[in-house]
C-alpha cells in the first residue's frame, strides 16, 4: 500500500452504521451510529478523493474535508465510476474507481467533514 497511517488515536463520537453505494441514484449514503444520514454524490466522492495524487502531494495529504469538494466536476466518465468499496480496519473506507484509480482512503472523520447534510444544518 505505501501508506502511513496516522500516528496515535482519535476517539470517534461516531461510526458509519450501514454504508450503501446506489450506482442508480449515483449516491453512497452512510448511516451514522448517532443518528445522521449523509448521501454523497459518488461523483463528487472521486473528486474529493484524499490520496497524494489527487490532492497534489503527500503535504497536502490529511487535510480537512469540504462538501464543496463534492461539487468539483469531473470530466472522464471512467474517474468517477465505482467499481466497489472495502472496510479499511476500523476506521476507513477504500474505494475503487473503474479507470483503476483506488488510492483513497476516506476516514469516517473524512467523511463527516464532507457530509453536504452537516452544512445544510449550519
Ligand atoms: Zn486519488
């Protein structure tokens, strides 16, 4: 994999109950054990994607997420087809993108930042 995990422990106050990735609707929604439901556009999920490649470099690597991030269009069709997704530990899901692409591992902290639900709210 090439990839560091963080060093020490984030307590999480949450954790996805139950993910699914709708290819009809284009959106994976993630139940959250506190209550919160998030459904992003599978779309949008490529395009945030927080791999070094995607954010331009291991220093970018690690920062905060954006739902506005869900919004960058994409413009090669392939990019942002999903193939599948799998469980990394506990604490991240990896998703794989039909044109090959998989090198993003989204955190449940990751993804809450993203949730475009969360700044509705706000
Ligand atoms: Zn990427």
């Amino acid at each position: 994999m090439g990839y560091d995990h963080p060093l020490g422990e984030i307590a999480l106050s949450f954790r996805p109950k139950r993910i699914v990735a709708s290819r009809s609707k284009g959106l994976l929604t993630i139940e959250w054990t506190d209550g919160l439901s998030c459904d992003y556009p599978i779309s949008g999920l490529r395009a945030a994607c927080p791999c070094a490649e995607c954010r331009g470099g291991h220093e970018n690597m690690g920062q905060p997420g954006l739902p506005e991030m869900l919004e960058i269009p994409i413009i090669n069709k392939a990019s942002t087809e999903l193939v599948r997704l799998e469980q990394v530990g506990n604490y991240a899901i990896q998703l794989f993108w039909k044109d090959g692409h998989s090198y993003g591992i989204y955190s449940w902290q990751y993804l809450r930042e993203l949730c475009p639900e969360i700044r509705e709210e706000s």
